[in-house]
C-alpha cells in the first residue's frame, strides 16, 4: 500500500508537473466527476481530474454528451424501485440550489427549464398504462395531475389531435446537460482543478495507473483519495473488486437534436413524455430552440446510430407533436448508460481505505450529479452521505 498523502510516482512527476500537491484525483470527467471534482476543489482540497478526453469533452465517449437532462424523478419512476424513488426526488430537491450556486461559480447559465413534464397518451392502451402508473404514483403521495385531451392540448397547442389525455407533473424539470457539464468544467478549473487526458488503466488505493496523452503507458500517480467516475466503463477497469465490476452494464441509448428553422416558433415549452404503442418517448425542449428527442433502452455495447432507431425516434416523436418534421435533424448520436444489475446507483468506498466509486447512475447521471457530489464531500470529510444513499453502497453486490 503506497503511503498516504499527496505523493506522486516517479513517471508521474514528469508528466504532470505540480501533481505532488493533489489531495485527491477523480477519475472521469462526465457530470458525476467533475461535480465531484469541483466541490472537493471548492472545500479547498487539491485535485486532479483524469479523463480520456481531456478538458475538450467532446473528445470523449461521455454518457453525459448524449444524455437529455431531464430531472424527473416522478415521471421515470416505475413499480418496484422505492428506494431510487427516494435518492432521486432527494436529488431533484438539492439540484436547484446546487445549480444556482454553479451558474453563480461558472458565469454561465444551464438552461435549467421549470415548466415541468406532461406524459401523453395515444390509444385506449397507452392511457391505461399511463393511469396505473398515475395511480401508483399518486399512492406514493408524487405530484401527478391528470388532465384530458383538450387539457394536454391548451397546455402544448403543437400537440397531435389525436392525444387521448395525459399527465402533468410539474415538479420534473431539465437542464441542458451539454452547457451544464461546461458549466462544471469552468467551475471546476476556477476553483483550482487540474485536468489531464489520460486513460486509467488500474486503480488501486490511493493509486491510479493512466496512459497519458502522448506519455508511454503505465505512469503512477498516487494521492490521498481516488474517485473513481467511469460509467459504464467501470467494469473493464482493473483493481476495483470484481463482483462491483460485474455489477455494472452497458446499456446503449439513441437520442436526436433537432433544431428549430428561423421563423418557427417553438413546438414544445414542457417536457413532453408519450407512450406510442408500447414505446417510450421523451421530448425535451431547450431555451436555445433545440428539441431533444430520445431514446432507445438496448442491450448493447456499441454506439452505432442505426436507421431503424432514428426512423422510430422520429416516426413516434412526429406521432405526438407533427410539426416535428417542419424541424431541421441536426444531430443523432448513440451513448452508453451506466446500467447495474439492479438499476441502482453505486456509492461508497470500495471496500480499500481511500477508494470511493461513484458510478452506475444509469437513467439519472445527470439528476444524481449533485447529490453524488455532496455525498462523496462528506465521504471525503470522514462522514456517511445521505441516509437516501444507504441501499446504494458498492458492499451490496459483494
Ligand atoms: N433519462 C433518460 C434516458 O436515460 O434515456
């Protein structure tokens, strides 16, 4: 076990000069690692955040890019997860201030929208699976308002003659997940984080392995706490304890951007959620005009984006809102979520003195981001997180 404290390996000291003062290195730079990274900045420790991409995130393959930014605890909640339910409204509590304080920090805005989510149904099935849900939901004492087809339509006048009725939740928001990433990237490098490309290969306690951009492999660093923020990727990264490794699973998602052509107003002001014949869709729109609709749910470790996804995406988002195809495809890309066995977040140390994982967070990384920083603040402060986190450690899965 390599001594505690802010040291740095041999190769390491060449490569990234300064690294001797870090106290801490984050390991992924998505939303969870750099709201992790910027905190722990913010409470005055040193750190040092690594990602593949380095402090261009479009260089890398980050859940975070193709995420859609919904804050919707209420309408992504389903029968049987009662302890997400809990983690992800706490979530969606802290998030606000939690932004408010980051614009603040950053200088920029997230385009966080507070005019709520309406789910729309468009047959006889679909309004009955959207009022078991309601009913479950309601049981649970959540905000769900029901409203019919002439409701729907007075609230989204772009909304297809055919929409049967819906749901309105007010309390689930979005954010703009691309600006708000930015966000905690000049938060983060204000607040004194050093970011580097790198890729980790090996983590250990208090010691990480990384390939560096343009180093030969295998440089050490070492520092008193590593986080380790990989997504998806968390289960092809050595050191970390096999059964939280295997724990973690890949599951691919196809979104689109659209974007609005000068002198169309726009289609959408809420969030809007269908079910198309057993399908879900989401559309979430943005202050700047873009329209983001999505996704597949797939079992699968590519990022293809397949015809057949985006004619889908396209023919159901269209079915709800036709002025849809009035609407310029500006983007279609595919990410990975991080899954886990059993849709749950992982958080905690990793069993190693030092160690912390944060990752897992599935549908809800960009949701989770706030209180996952808060959690490992106190984590790194010698404290438990939140008592919502308590079903979320990675000891479960040993
Ligand atoms: N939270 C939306 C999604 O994962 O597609």
């Amino acid at each position: 076990m390599p001594a505690k404290g802010a040291q740095v390996g041999t190769t390491s000291r060449k490569t990234v000069p300064g690294t001797a003062a870090e106290d801490v290195i984050v390991v992924g730079g998505g939303v969870t690692g750099t709201a992790i990274a910027w905190r722990a900045a913010a409470a005055g420790r040193g750190v040092l955040l690594i990602d593949p991409g380095g402090d261009d995130p479009r260089a890398a393959d980050m859940a975070t890019m193709v995420a859609a930014g919904m804050l919707a605890p209420v309408s992504e909640s389903v029968f049987g997860e009662q302890h997400l339910l809990t983690l992800n409204l706490h979530a969606a509590e802290r998030f606000e201030s939690f932004n408010q304080e980051l614009e603040a920090a950053a200088g920029l805005s997230t385009g966080l929208r507070a005019e709520g989510t309406l789910a729309v149904a468009y047959d006889h099935g679909d309004l009955t699976a959207l009022d078991r849900l309601t009913t479950f939901r309601r049981s649970l004492g959540l905000d769900a308002e029901r409203l019919d087809a002439r409701e729907c339509r007075r609230l989204e006048p772009f909304l297809a003659p055919s929409t049967r009725g819906g749901v309105l939740t007010r309390g689930d928001h979005s954010v703009d997940n691309r600006r708000y990433l930015t966000a905690l990237r000049v938060a983060a490098a204000r607040a004194g984080v050093r970011i580097v490309a790198g890729r980790v290969t090996r983590v250990a306690d208090g010691e990480v392995r990384v390939a560096l951009a343009g180093q030969p492999d295998g440089a050490r660093l070492t520092a008193r706490h590593v986080i380790v923020a990989t997504g998806q990727a968390t289960r092809s990264l050595d050191g970390l304890p096999g059964p939280v490794r295997r724990a973690v699973r890949p599951v691919k998602g196809q979104i689109l951007r659209l974007r609005h052509p000068a002198g169309i107003p726009p289609v959408l002001r809420h969030s809007v959620r269908a079910v198309v014949q057993g399908r879900d869709l989401y559309l979430v729109p943005r202050q700047d005009g873009e329209l983001v609709v999505g996704a597949t749910q797939e079992e699968r470790e590519d990022r293809d984006v397949t015809a057949g996804a985006v004619h889908e995406l396209l023919r159901d988002a269209v079915t709800v809102v036709p002025a849809v195809s009035e609407l310029i495809l500006a983007e279609a890309s595919a990410g990975l979520r991080p899954g886990t066995s059993d849709n749950g977040p992982i958080l905690g140390l990793a069993g190693q003195d030092g160690l912390i994982i944060a990752t897992g967070h599935f549908r809800n990384g960009i949701l989770l981001s706030a209180v996952t920083a808060d959690a490992v603040t106190a984590l790194l402060g010698g404290h438990p997180p939140d008592a919502a986190w308590a079903p979320f450690t990675p000891a479960r899965f040993s």
